[in-house]
C-alpha cells in the first residue's frame, strides 16, 4: 500500500481543538487594570499558576493574559501524555542530577497524583486515563537497553516490568516489536485540549480575571512593582509569573536557553471492532519506541490512533511560525512508519495532520528562575514533556515568588540552568549536525559519534 493514499483526505489541523465542545473565545484586555499576580500565557503553565495561586490564597486578586485562545499552543496540539517524570525520563535524570533522582521521582509521582486530584475537586472532565505506557524496543540492542533499564529503575523508586517479544505482543500486536517495558503507575492519558479549557474554567469559578487576544508586547519594573503593556492597556501587578514557554520570553536574557523544535502527528479514523481486536490494545497504555527518532502513539476516548513524532525539525532563526505546523513530507513519513508497525490496519485513514512547536532546551527538562528583583517567575523549557510537569513548574514559580525554600526550590534540578545555545548561524549547525548523528546511531545499533559523545560530556545536546 503506498501511505500516501491514506492522506487522501487528511485535514491540516488538530484534532484536539475541533473539538465542538470548545469554548468561545473570551474578550480581550481593552482597559489598564491592577492585579496582585499577573500570569502570561494560557498553557498548562500559565493556567496551573494562576488556579494554585488561587489556592493558595483566595484572597489575591489573578490576572491572566494569553495572546491568542487558551489552550492554542503547544497545550492543545500535544499527543495527551501526561507523565510523572520531572526529568524527561530516567536515564535523562540520571545522566544530570543522579544524587537526587530518587527525590525527583518521588516528587514526579505526586505532582501527577496531585493533577489527578485537581480534575477530581473541580470537575474538569479531560478523558483522563491512568494507562500507563509501554516503551517498546524494535532493535535487538533496544531490548537489551531496556532490561538493564528495569533493573537500574528500581534502584530510584520506579515499578518498570519487562516484557519479552510475546508478552509485548499480548499487550500490542506489532510485528516489529522485540520487547518492551510496563511502567503501569507513571503515566495518564489525556484530551489535552479539555485539560486546557478545564482549567481556565476552574481558574475562573475561583475568581481569575482571564483575557484572551491578548498578547504581552513588554514587561518592565514600576515602582515596588510591575508593569504589563499589551495592545490596548497596561496591567500593574505585584507578582509575574511566565508561562510562554516556547515564545521568545518576556525575560530578554533566557531567550538563549530554548528553541522552538517542530513536532508533527496524525490522526486516524475511528477503528472498528474487527480492526481494534486485529491489535489488541485493550489495556490501552501510550506507547512509545526506543529509537532516538521515537514515535509517540495512543487510543483516544473514541478510537482512534494518534500517532506522532519521529521528525523534529528546526528552522533557520528559531522562529514561530503557523506555517511550519504543516508538513507533507513529514505526514507521508509517520504514514510510513505507522503501516509497517500495523500492516494488519492497511487502509485505514488518517483524518488529521498538524504540527506544533516544542520549548527545547540543552537539558531536556524545564529550568527555573526570577527577574526585576524576585517579582518575576519563569519555567521553560520542558522539550515535549510537559502536559505534567507544568503543573511542577507553576507551583516552583510560586514558591520563588514568594521567596520560599521548599522541598522544590531546594533541588539542583530547580536551582541549576541549562547551557544556553549558541547564536546563529552555529545554533542551526549544531541542531542540524545532532539530529543527523542522532539518526545515525539509529542506524547503527545504537552507537553515538564522536559528535554526540562530546555534546553528552558537556551536556549540551538535543532530543526529539
């Protein structure tokens, strides 16, 4: 079957925020006011700020600004994995921060219990799954990783069960599985856009005051405070937390410390019985290979497949652009790679196409910190692990600007930056020259180059 057939069809746009249960769009900030915290962006980060605050302490007066709709970016375009891992995964963690690992899965673990939890007291239906995943291996090396990795795992706190090629394959049927592990506690499954809109509307009934179309063109200090310009109205606010991620910061000196990377995913149709059965997957865990280039995939709450990843592209400038959240070539590849991991599904269709930018940064995983003396709070970073560890970063961005020490604030995780990335045009030959060595080392059972040897000693690297 050529794949291309099956995006005969495909609607360039994401399925998530089709939804017809999306809200409509609330008005835009067209008066100055005054806030005790400012919270720019309507993403996870910005939303689980503004709802803990409120929390916190009902008392304090919550504006939050977000330019476009809330949920627009990366919150509402993910693949809906939301994991309890801080760290960008085990063996990220280990190679940076070894001494408190076992710390940061413990606080991993209740972040996502606590995410659980504020669905479950608000009342925000989100199609939330705790699945689990399954990490499966399709190199005969890739199994042998992955046994070691249950082993060392455990070491840190972290439940990871092996499964041989049949048992793999009694959990999901694909030929091209060797092996693969079960942690069955670290990850939920979520609609991310519902989370989204369940979250702004939870922020509003505890009283936050949300604008949306309304970007934040500057941010400077007045007085014992801050100052907010957007297009039609400044905002005075004690307290600033940012939450804009993968958007150039209002922060001039951490716009070096992340990059936009493009992600791509597709959607099938709804899979019928004989189709779904074809599969298995009746336990239905997210899954995800162990390639470098790694594929992301999962059923939704009506059967279908997302299925996402692989391709991570940089453009030239780090730019952010709508036009790259489109890519055909990108499209015809996952379609590929999803026909020979299901042949048994040839002919199914894919629905939708879309693509989005991910904050990426040297480390992997979010980084912290202030500004204008202690008013300003920011988290950024999360390279494509953040529908739960955002949740982490807005209670750091709290506890900083209230000056506190807390078991979060006190780790090194929180208290070290990553290595910023060089100017152009050395930043696209760096991106460029690791991806290409990373899909080398696929290639190659494994084995990294004298490139990627080098940028894992420094460590300054770069991850789909």
């Amino acid at each position: 079957m050529d794949p291309r057939k099956s995006l005969a069809d495909v609607q360039h746009g994401v399925y998530w925020l089709e939804d017809p249960g999306r809200p409509d769009a609330r008005p835009a900030l067209t008066a100055d006011t005054s806030c005790d915290l400012a919270v720019v962006g309507g993403g996870y980060s910005g939303l689980w700020a503004a709802l803990i605050a409120k929390e916190r302490d009902p008392s304090l007066d919550v504006v939050l600004l977000e330019g476009s709709r809330i949920g627009h970016a990366a919150s509402g375009r993910n693949g809906g994995f939301c994991a309890a891992s801080l760290t960008h995964g085990l063996g990220n963690g280990l190679s940076r921060w070894p001494s408190e690992l076992a710390e940061l899965e413990r606080l991993g673990s209740a972040n996502l219990r606590a995410i659980e939890d504020a669905l479950t007291r608000h009342g925000i239906d989100a199609e939330w799954e705790r699945t689990g995943a399954l990490n499966v291996a399709t190199e005969p090396y890739q199994a042998r990783e992955l046994q070691d990795e249950v082993a060392v795992a455990a070491r840190y706190g972290v439940a990871l069960e092996y499964l041989d090629a049949d048992a793999v394959r009694a959990e999901v049927d694909s030929p091209t599985y060797l092996a693969g592990t079960w942690d069955r506690d670290g990850t939920a499954l979520v609609h991310p856009a519902k989370l989204a809109w369940g979250l702004a509307d939870a922020c509003r009934r505890l009283g936050v005051r949300i604008y949306e179309l309304t970007p934040v063109l500057g941010l400077t200090s007045a007085g014992a405070g801050l100052s907010l310009r957007t297009r039609n109205a400044t905002v005075r606010a004690r307290r600033a937390a940012l939450g804009t991620n993968v958007y150039p910061s209002l922060v001039r000196r951490i716009r070096p410390y992340t990059v936009p990377v493009y992600d791509y995913a597709l959607m099938t149709e709804p899979l019928g019985d004989a189709q779904l059965n074809s599969i298995g997957w009746r336990n239905r865990q997210g899954l995800g290979d162990s390639g470098n280039q790694f594929h992301y995939y999962r059923l939704t709450a009506d059967h279908r497949i997302l299925w996402g990843g692989y391709d991570a592209i940089y453009h030239f400038g780090g730019r952010v652009r709508a036009r790259y959240e489109g890519r055909p070539e990108t499209s015809a590849r996952l379609a590929g790679h999803f026909f020979e991991t299901f042949p048994q599904l040839e002919g199914l269709r894919f629905t939708h196409a879309w693509g989005g930018a991910i904050d990426t940064c040297t480390r992997f995983s979010a980084f912290f910190g202030t500004a204008h003396a202690g008013r300003v709070a920011y988290a950024a970073g999360y390279t494509g692990l953040g529908v739960g560890a955002t949740r982490f970063g807005a209670e750091v961005m709290l506890d900083l600007l209230a000056g506190e020490t807390t078991e979060r604030t006190a780790t090194r995780m929180v208290r070290t930056k990553p290595l910023p990335f060089p100017p152009e045009p050395l930043r696209y030959a760096g991106v460029e020259l690791t991806r290409r060595s990373l899909v080398a080392a696929d290639a190659n059972g494994g084995r990294r180059n004298l490139w990627l040897r080098a940028m894992d000693a420094v460590g300054f690297g770069f991850d789909s």
